[in-house]
C-alpha cells in the first residue's frame, strides 16, 4: 500500500527478519523481502568474526510472547 500510493515515510526503513523465519518463509524469489528483509543485506548484525550481534531466537520468542 505505501509504495503504490507513493508515501516516503517508511523509504529507506529496512526490517530485518530473524535468520530461521527468513529462511524458512521468505522466497528467493521475492524481491521485495530479498532486499528489505534479508537479515544477511545488514552488516551492522553481525560481528567481525561473522557471528551475530543479537540472539535472534530469543528476539522471536519474545516477539510471540508480547503478542507480536
């Protein structure tokens, strides 16, 4: 809806997805999650030795508890 009505708000918000949930129900073939929501396009997640910077499991857990 934002992007056929043109609104600029949310432009240049990305909104990464946890590692499992994006492997498991995002495509490949989906643009639009491929570059919004790969969680791997955000460098500033992980470390310098590749790792992580956030448990991204108990993000989802805790995302499920609050009703997320």
């Amino acid at each position: 809806h934002l992007q056929s009505s043109k609104d600029k708000y949310f432009e240049l918000t990305g909104v990464p997805a946890d590692v499992f949930h994006f492997g498991a129900k995002h495509k490949e073939s989906n643009q639009h999650c491929q570059f919004w929501c790969n969680p791997v396009a955000f460098p500033e997640l992980t470390k310098e030795d590749g790792k992580w910077r956030i448990n991204m499991p108990v993000c989802e857990q805790t995302n499920v508890w609050l009703g997320g």
